[in-house]
C-alpha cells in the first residue's frame, strides 16, 4: 500500500530514540522511491499545539493508514512550567 504525501498515518513501531511511540499519529512529508528497494517515507510527527517533535523516514512497513476504528489519545511527555 502506498501512502499519498500529505496523509496522516499511524507508527506501528516504538522509536524510543527519537520520543515516538506505536500509535502516534503523523503526516507523510517525503515519499522515498529506490529501486529494488521497500518505499519510504519521510513522516513528521506534531505536538497538541502543531509544533513538530520529530522527522523520521522509514519503510512503509512501519506505518499504516488510519481507520474509523481508530481514536486518537493524548500521552504527556513532560511536565509544563
């Protein structure tokens, strides 16, 4: 399945190293096509406020489109002055 730029997309995979989590939520910035290999993508991942917390690119197969079964949740990362 390919992902259009600009689609939100779900991680399916925790990137501890970069602060993102499975289920965070994302949006598909850069599409990476090389031939012979699995398409990637380049995903931005935004805070409540839409302030960016991170640009991972990764394969396809770390990500998935959302569905109507999904909900979307609020973690806290840290705690506010």
């Amino acid at each position: 399945m390919d992902f259009p730029l600009y689609s939100d997309v779900i991680l399916l995979r925790d990137l501890t190293e970069e602060g993102l989590y499975s289920g965070d939520i994302g949006t598909v910035v850069e599409i990476h096509n090389v031939s012979g290999m699995e398409t990637g993508y380049s995903v931005e991942f935004f805070d409540m406020l839409g302030n960016t917390v991170g640009v991972v690119t990764l394969p396809m197969s770390d990500f998935r489109l959302p569905t109507s079964a999904d909900r979307p949740t609020v973690r806290l990362m840290a705690k506010t002055a």
